[in-house]
C-alpha cells in the first residue's frame, strides 16, 4: 500500500502520463511556441520539471546530478523528453518508495544550485518535491488551455487508487 508521499509519486506518474498524452496532439509548432510563462515554452516547462527531478532525486539517493541549471534543457526534441521523463518516473516512485518508509523527519543536506549548503526535514523535501511538480504542471495545464488540445483532469481525486 505504501504511505502518502509513495501514493503521490504514483499520481505524478499517473499526471505526468495524462500530460505528455495531452502534448502529443500539440503540433510542434504550438508545443514549442514561445509562451508568457516561466520557461518560455510547453517544451521548456517540462524540461524544468525533468531537470528538478534529477537534481531531488539525485540529492534523495546520494547519486548526485548533472544538472547545471533550474532552466536547463535536458531533451531538445518532444519524443527523447517524453521517453526520459517515463526513465524518470520510474527513479521517482523507486527512491520516493525507499526514503519516504524512514523516518521524515531525517534532514536531508544538500548544497543549492547556488552552491549554498541547506539542511531541511526530508518531509519537507518530498512535499516541496510534489508541490512543485502540481504547480508546474497547472502551468502546462494552462498552456495547453491556448491551444486546440483539451487539458485532461489531473487532479488527485482523479487518480484511480489501486
């Protein structure tokens, strides 16, 4: 069964899915088309998010990352960032399934992408972790909205417990 933060990995995954399902239909033109957002584009938002995955997942598991910025674009192309997110989802329910059982109030130190050592509670790294994920996510949401492609429901009422 697992625990609150183990069910939201899997509704990221479940989210994640319906997302990239939904951009898919996109043209490629919309999918990249430079937005007023964050990132600049569909295309770059999701970037974001596999970016901050790898750099969570890798400061969760000890792995360390690659990731030399917040805005750094992992896959250039829709297809290599849809096949490396589902790779990453995959790592997600995994290292989230291993460190979520232990105790939560464990801190987690890492250093920031600006090199400034930080030390916080390992429950509010995952919950950042998943908040971060939704809030991003609402924003492909809403880009999505100015497109020809329907959004789908992401909502974690939503998603089919098993």
């Amino acid at each position: 069964m697992g625990n609150h933060f183990e069910m939201l990995a899997r509704w990221t995954v479940w989210a994640n899915g319906l997302l990239y399902e939904a951009c898919a239909r996109l043209p490629s033109e919309a999918y990249f088309l430079a937005r007023g957002c964050a990132f600049g584009s569909i295309h770059n938002t999701l970037n974001h998010l596999l970016a901050t995955d790898r750099i969570w997942l890798g400061r969760l598991s000890g792995e360390g990352h690659d990731i030399p910025s917040l805005d750094f674009v992992v896959c250039q192309d829709f297809e290599s960032l849809r096949a490396e997110r589902q790779r990453e989802d995959e790592r997600l329910v995994r290292i989230i399934g291993a460190v979520a059982r232990g105790d939560l109030e464990t801190e987690v130190n890492y250093t920031s992408m600006d090199g400034t050592p930080q030390r916080k509670p390992l429950q509010r790294v995952l919950s950042h972790i998943f908040l971060h994920h939704a809030h991003h996510r609402g924003q492909v949401h809403a880009l999505l909205s100015q497109t020809h492609v329907a959004p789908p429901a992401l909502d974690v009422t939503y998603f089919p417990l098993r």
